[in-house]
C-alpha cells in the first residue's frame, strides 16, 4: 500500500525542490522568528503549504506535523499514518550562503519510522527509503557505511552544542579526525548516511529527525538520545546518529 504513496512523494519532493531552486533567485520576504538567527522566508511556508495539501491528496486521512505550523492537527498521540515535514531545512544557509540546505519528508505509521526522504537541494540527491526495503540515493542503492571508530572519522556536532560545552562534547571532537559544521541536519544526515561523517549530534525537533532516523536506522547506523534512550518523535531530543563503533567511542567520553 505504501509503494504507491512512495511514487507519489517521490515527484512530490522533486517537484518542490525545483520550485524551491527557482525561487532562491527570485525576490522573496525574509522574518525572524524567535532571534536573529531564527529565520523564515516565504519560500519556507510556500513549500509547507503545498506539501501539506499534496500529502492530503496522496494520503486520504493522514495527519501533518510541520514545521511552519500548516500542518493539519495539532498532534498529541502518533495514531495512524502521521506525515513530519520540514519545507526547507537550513533556511539561513537557504538564505545567505545559498547551499547546504534541504527538504525533509517522513511517514510514521502508528508511531513506526515507515517511509523518509531527504534531497539535498542543489546537488539534486535524494536520499529515500522505507523500512525493509532499503535505502537509494535517487535510483541507485545505498550500501551500508563501513563502521568507522571516531578516532578514523569526520564528526559533525551542531554549533549551539559544541560552544555550550554540555555532554564533554569537545572532548569529542578532539577525539575524532576533524569537527564539521554544516548548519543543516538534512545534509549532516545525509553525511552519516553516505559515510562521509561518522557521526552527528544535535539538538533534534521532530522534523528534523523523523526522516534520517527511519534511513539510518534502515542503514543499521545509530539513532538515539545522548543518554541512551529512544528519542520522542513528538519532542525535541539531543540525538547522535552514528555508526556502531562511533556510537561506542563517544558513549566512552560522554558518559
Ligand atoms: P531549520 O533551518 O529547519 O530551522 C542549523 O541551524 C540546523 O538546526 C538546521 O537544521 C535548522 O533547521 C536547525 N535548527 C534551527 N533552529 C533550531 C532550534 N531552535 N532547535 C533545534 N534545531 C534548530
Ligand atoms: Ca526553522
Ligand atoms: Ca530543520
Ligand atoms: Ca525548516
């Protein structure tokens, strides 16, 4: 049953990713949201907008959380087939440096990470998959990443984290071959998942971790809150999304 709607989100996303490339060369509006570096632009909520009313018609029923607030249901519970979409992931790097940005898509049904996507926008890579059937990389199939130690390894640790100096994580990035910042979790995701990063750790809101979860987890990478546990797919979690042998080492000098 799903397979059907996988097509359809596939063309979907495609879709929205060329208005969205378009749209970064047009005039668009610019606001901040909580600070000044809290930032939504027209072509994030022009982005929600259409996703949440193109999953309705592709998934009669299905409820929305996403990040803008267009989303169908305020959600208290993860009954059924439950959409979490973040229309443009980087929005300041959408805005300023005009690459690392992302759009991120995932179904969970009945609290289960089912279906994910995420394109990375200017280079046209979408990374999507399903539960069981595996990960690709547009049409090509995505291998597993080796396990790489942290030691061997690039780790990417989000920038409000590493200089709040919470967790001994700069302990962790001394510990690993290099620290890398992208100022967006779509494409430190995909970093993971091709096996460019051996980890990364941020703060997480739901949207920007229901889609990587359910392609790393398909990947057989990682996915928990720093203190171990299962992270709330409603809430926000401090998540590491990491290889078996990375996870271990950090787990090592995070305590
Ligand atoms: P966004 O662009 O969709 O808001 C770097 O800023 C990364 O952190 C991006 O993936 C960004 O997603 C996300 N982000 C921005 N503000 C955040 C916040 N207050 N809490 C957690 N993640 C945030
Ligand atoms: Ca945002
Ligand atoms: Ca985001
Ligand atoms: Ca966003």
């Amino acid at each position: 049953m799903t397979e059907k709607i996988d097509a359809a989100v596939i063309k979907l996303i495609q879709d929205v990713n060329e208005m969205t490339l378009k749209r970064m060369n047009e005039p668009y509006h610019v606001a901040e949201k909580t600070n000044y570096n809290d930032l939504v632009t027209t072509v994030d909520k022009e982005n929600e907008r259409f996703i949440d009313q193109q999953l309705e018609i592709i998934d009669p029923g299905c409820r929305i959380l996403s990040e803008e607030g267009f989303g169908t249901h305020n959600l208290t519970s993860l009954s059924g087939h439950v959409w979490i979409v973040d229309p443009i992931d980087g929005t300041l790097n959408f805005v300023r440096q005009h690459d690392n940005f992302g759009i991120m898509l995932a179904l969970y049904v009945d609290g289960q990470p089912t279906l994910g996507y995420i394109m990375d926008c200017v280079n046209r890579r979408l990374y999507h998959g399903s539960r069981g059937q595996g990960v690709y990389v547009n049409e090509k199939r995505s291998e597993p990443p080796v396990s790489l130690d942290l030691h061997h390894g690039l780790v990417a640790i989000s920038s409000p984290l590493i200089l709040s100096n919470v967790h001994n994580l700069p302990a962790v990035a001394q510990a690993a071959s290099g620290l890398r910042m992208y100022g967006s979790a779509a494409k430190e995701m995909i970093g993971v998942l091709s096996g460019e990063l051996v980890a990364y750790i941020s703060h997480l809101r739901p949207w920007d971790l229901a889609a990587g979860r359910v392609l790393a987890e398909e990947l057989g990478l990682v996915v928990k809150s720093i203190d171990g546990t299962t992270p709330d797919v409603l809430s926000s979690n401090l998540v590491l999304v990491a290889t078996t042998q990375a996870s271990e080492d950090i787990a090592k000098i995070t305590g």
